[in-house]
C-alpha cells in the first residue's frame, strides 16, 4: 500500500489519498448526528418554500418519519 502511495504521488502531485484526507478532514468538525438534523431541517425548509403544505402538516411528516426510524437512532437523534 505505501509503494502505490509513493507511486502515486511521483506520477501525479494531487494523489487520490491526498484529496481523500483533504476532504475528510473538512468534514472532521461534524458528527452525523448532526448532518443527520441538518438534512431533516433543509427537508423540512423545502416542503415549506416548495409546497403548500402547512406546518401542521410538515410536523406530522416529520413526526412520522422520526417514529419510522430504529428505536437506537430515534433515542439517539432524541438525545442530541
């Protein structure tokens, strides 16, 4: 693995590892949880802006998802 790596990186000054490693650690300073919370509340946003459903009705979506979800991930999404 380190010879491909080396290799890799005489042949070609931006290696896949390098950009891998520079990506992962601009995502390094979020947990899922919350890009979990932050893809619900844009999902919440565009039904808003995009549809014209209430927000009666939006929560019910939500609430309903939530209660679809494994009890692990429920209580864990619950607690953050």
């Amino acid at each position: 693995m380190m010879l491909a790596l080396e290799s890799r990186e005489s042949n070609d000054d931006r290696s896949l590892g390098e950009l891998f490693l520079y990506f992962s650690d601009e995502m390094s300073d979020i947990t899922w949880m919350q890009a979990f919370q932050m893809l619900l509340q844009m999902f919440r946003t565009i039904l808003a802006e995009n549809t014209e459903l209430s927000d009666e009705k939006i929560n019910e979506l939500v609430d309903a998802f939530m209660n679809a979800l494994p009890v692990l991930l429920k209580t864990q999404l619950l607690a953050a």
